[in-house]
C-alpha cells in the first residue's frame, strides 16, 4: 500500500511509541518545513536515549511511512510530504 496521507500512514500497524516518534515528525514538518533531527524527536517525547529514537526512526522508514536520506541529518520525512532533493 503506498501512503499518501497522515491518515493512510496511521493504518499501518506501528507500536505506540512508533506512531509517537511518526506524528513528531509529522507535526515538526508540518510547523518547519524540514525534518527534525534524533535531538528534536528526544526533546518533544520526553525520550533520553539516542540510540532508540534512531533505531524507531529506522523502523520506520522500513515500515514505509517515513523516508531520509543516509549519513544526512534532518532528512526524515513523512513519504507523502514531496520534496524534490529527497528520493
């Protein structure tokens, strides 16, 4: 199934702290224009763990609902958010 809202993207079964991490990042685009980075994601869910939130990122992007691009910081997004420069 491709997602091409937030709605669709909330019918994919993630754990709750997986659609936490995911409505982050979506709220963050929504309010900044760009990806949050692990720092921001930590500060808005209280999470002090980097290595989580990186590996729940991750997770979603394998999950289908997020994009970024490797060894580039703040380029997570939600995939129904277009953005040229981002594959």
């Amino acid at each position: 199934m491709k997602v091409k809202s937030c709605e669709q993207a909330l019918e994919v079964l993630m754990t709750e702290k997986q659609r936490t991490i995911f409505l982050c990042i979506d709220e963050f685009w929504k309010k900044m224009g760009y990806g949050p980075s692990i720092d921001d994601v930590m500060m808005l869910t209280g999470d002090r763990s980097r290595s989580n939130v990186s590996r729940v990122m991750h997770k979603l992007c394998d999950l289908g609902v997020c994009k970024m691009l490797a060894n580039s910081a703040r380029s997570i997004r939600p995939v129904y958010v277009n953005f040229r420069k981002l594959p």
